[in-house]
C-alpha cells in the first residue's frame, strides 16, 4: 500500500470550503493508502472523533502544528495579507516536521494539497528524494473587471492590482517556480489554472476541481410542486459572491412567488449595505436572512429548496456548489470559473459573465422560466445523480492514485 505525506493547513470533518475538502481528500485517499497528514490543528478535537468512527481511520495519521488564535482570526479574514507571513513560517515548519518524519517512517510521494491558492507551495518540494505533487492549484483566475462598476475605489484598485500579481507572481516568484518545477505532477483546480500554468510557467498540468461530491439516496421531486419558489443563497457576504446582483436578480423577477433563502453573513457594514439594497428595492418579504449555520442545515435545507444560486464572479469551483449537486438541488450560476465547467445543462443552467446590468436580465430571465417550468427542475434534480458520479471523490481519488504510481515508477526509472 503506498504511503503518502500530505501538507493540509486547513482540514476539518463537517465543513465546507477548505477545510471540508482537504477532510474529503484525505479520508477517500484513505481507503487506499497509508495517509500521513500534517495540519494547523484548529479542529483537532473534531479530527480525532471522526477519525475514530472511520472504517479507514487505521490508515489516518495526524501530526498538528497548531497557530496562536490571532493567526487563526487573520487567516479567516481573508484579504489581511499579515497572515502570509506567518502562513509561510508555519510552511517552512511543516517542512521540518516532515523531514523527520520521513527519517523514520517510510514514505512513498510527498503531497502538498492545500490551501490551494499558488501563492504558497509550502516546502515540502525541498525534500529531493520522494515523488512531489502539488494541487490542486488554485487562485489563478482573474476578476471579470465589468462587475466593478459599482464597487468602491478600494475594491477596484485591489481588483486590478491582484490581475496584475497573479500574472507578476506565477512568472517570477522564485519559489512558487520552484515548487512548479520541481513536482512530478500538478493538479490543476480549474481550467483558468491549467492555462495560466501552460501560458506562463510552460508545464503541464492535470485538471481535477478541488473539491468532490458523495453519490447520495433519492431525495423526493414533490418540492418542485410547492406554490412558493425557494431559491439558495450560500456564502460571505464579499464582493466576490455578488449578493447584491442576486437582490437585483430577484427584484428584476417581479415574480413574488420567489423567495430568497440567504445563508451566511459579512461584517456589519456589509450586513447593513445589503440589507438597506433589500429595502429599497421592496423585496423584504422575499428575502430571508438565515445567518452563519451548521454545514448540516445548510445541507439539509438544500434537500427542501428548488434552486441553488450561484452569483460568484471569482473563485475556484466551491465546494457549495458540489454540495448542491450531492443533495439534488439543480444550479443556476455564471459560466465560469471551476463551477461553469461542473454545471451542464443536465444539472442547471448559466449565463456568460458580461456585465451587472445584463447579468441581473440573464439571471432573472432563467429564474422566470424555470420557476414556470418545474418539470425541469425535477429531470434536472435526477440527472443529479449522474453528476454526482462523475463528480464522485472515488473517481477524483483513483486518478490522484494513478499519478501517485507513476510518480513512484519515475522515480524507479531514474534510479536503474
């Protein structure tokens, strides 16, 4: 059975985003093989309950390299670049951790998983003599600058600054090339990272989004029949997400049948921005705001809605939206980014971005039509279930093995 190292900061059982997927990685990449996990440590606790309940768990092995409290709260802040500095020391020892561990355990390929984004490659590439993958890769997309219209001098100035270093820091950063150059494979998270790769860095890389879905029972059809519409919204209320354009949207309907199910918060300035736009534009009684829930309602109440609403312009695939797919619940978002290329028109519908204006007329175009055509949600909420298999973490596991053996067999190769 092989054996794997792998750099997780952020992994944690029952939670989306990154600590979720790195948990899903591990515990499926468990199943066939000795798993040796380094993490940040936040949710150790939950960690080693869950581990304990896994029929795999005899292959887990968790080292913890825990931060103060107040790196945590800059790492959850995110867009506090101070946390950079103290996330690349926690990375050079992580490095340290697993230079010993190697020295007594017998470890076949190095994997440096997440955070994904390619700012920070960790160190582990430094260890020359085990097989290095790095990926997925993410944070290589750049932002639509139309959706800027309306946003602050701040958030435009940050916006085309970041256009600028993405580009800037994957052509020169001398050690995200040497992390690049050194690995016997990469995993790209989404195509926008593939490109960047191949145009920038001229290196192949494999495509397989970050995050996965669990093949799940019948969920029942009769919800598409209710007299009300619930729609779901999921995420931090940040200019990436576009809640605002979604208020829009829902206005633009002028369909009351329509209720927005909002999940999650921002800061307060954000909460008030967003809930002032819902006043002026008369759809209080459309909007409910749920706040911060547990991963468990959130995926509850997706098995109850008739549609999951997607308005982010910039991030990788998300992990929400896979989870949409694992309960059923068909997608309307942009096509783009990781989640244009996992939704089809089996699963959902997009529109291209262009710009707020027309955005709002294209969503609110696809919300009438499918809130008066039901029965295409139901064919959509069963064709589900194939996704779910395309999309399975089994299938994304067997294809990170495949590269985990040839990573091995080169390195037999130079040997002889």
């Amino acid at each position: 059975m092989i054996s794997v190292l792998i750099n997780a900061y952020a992994c944690a059982p029952n939670m989306g985003s990154e600590p979720g997927m790195a948990w899903n990685w591990i515990i499926n990449l468990a199943n066939y093989c000795k798993v040796t996990v380094i993490t940040e440590g936040e949710w150790r606790k939950e960690i080693e309950v869950a581990v304990k309940e896994l029929p795999q768990g005899t292959n887990l092995t968790f080292h913890y390299n825990p931060v103060s409290a107040e790196i945590r709260a800059m790492c959850w802040n995110q867009g506090d670049w101070r946390f950079y500095k103290h996330y690349r020391k926690w990375q050079f020892k992580t490095y340290q951790i697993a230079k010993e561990i190697t020295k007594t355990n017998k470890i076949d390929v190095l994997h440096q998983l997440n955070m994904i984004g390619f700012r920070e490659p960790g160190y582990l590439w430094k260890i020359t003599d085990i097989p290095f993958i790095w990926g997925p890769i993410g944070g290589l997309k750049q932002m639509p600058l139309a959706y800027l219209e309306n946003a602050g001098f701040k958030m435009k100035l940050f916006s085309r600054l970041k256009n600028i270093l993405n580009v800037l820091q994957l052509k020169y950063d001398k050690r995200v090339t040497k992390a690049l150059t050194r690995a016997d494979f990469l995993i790209s998270s989404i195509p926008d990272s593939y490109h960047a790769i191949k145009k920038h860095k001229h290196l192949e890389s494999i495509i397989i989004p970050e995050t996965g879905c669990y093949v799940t029972e019948d969920i029942s059809n009769n919800r598409f029949d209710n007299d009300e519409f619930h729609v779901m919204w999921v995420g931090k209320f940040d200019f990436r997400k576009q809640l605002p354009l979604a208020l829009r949207t829902i206005n633009k309907t002028k369909n009351k049948r329509i209720i927005l199910n909002v999940f999650g918060k921002g800061t307060a300035a954000q909460e008030k921005d967003v809930k002032q736009l819902a006043h002026a534009l008369g759809i209080l009684e459309q909007v409910v705001w749920h706040g911060n829930q547990s991963n468990e309602l959130v995926l509850k109440t997706m098995r109850k809605a008739q549609l999951f609403f997607f308005t982010s312009i910039s991030e990788d695939t998300s992990t929400v939206v896979l989870e949409a797919i694992s309960n059923r619940l068909p997608v309307l978002c942009f096509n783009a980014c990781g989640f244009g290329a996992v939704i089809d028109n089996k699963v959902g519908r997009k529109i291209p971005l262009s710009n707020p204006s027309i955005s709002v007329n294209d969503f609110a175009k696809e919300l009438n039509y499918l809130e008066n055509n039901r029965h295409l949600l139901k064919e959509m909420s069963i064709n589900c279930k194939e996704r779910q298999i395309e999309l399975s973490w089994t299938v994304k596991v067997k294809k990170v093995l495949e590269l985990y053996n040839r990573s091995i067999q080169l390195k037999i190769y130079q040997e002889d």
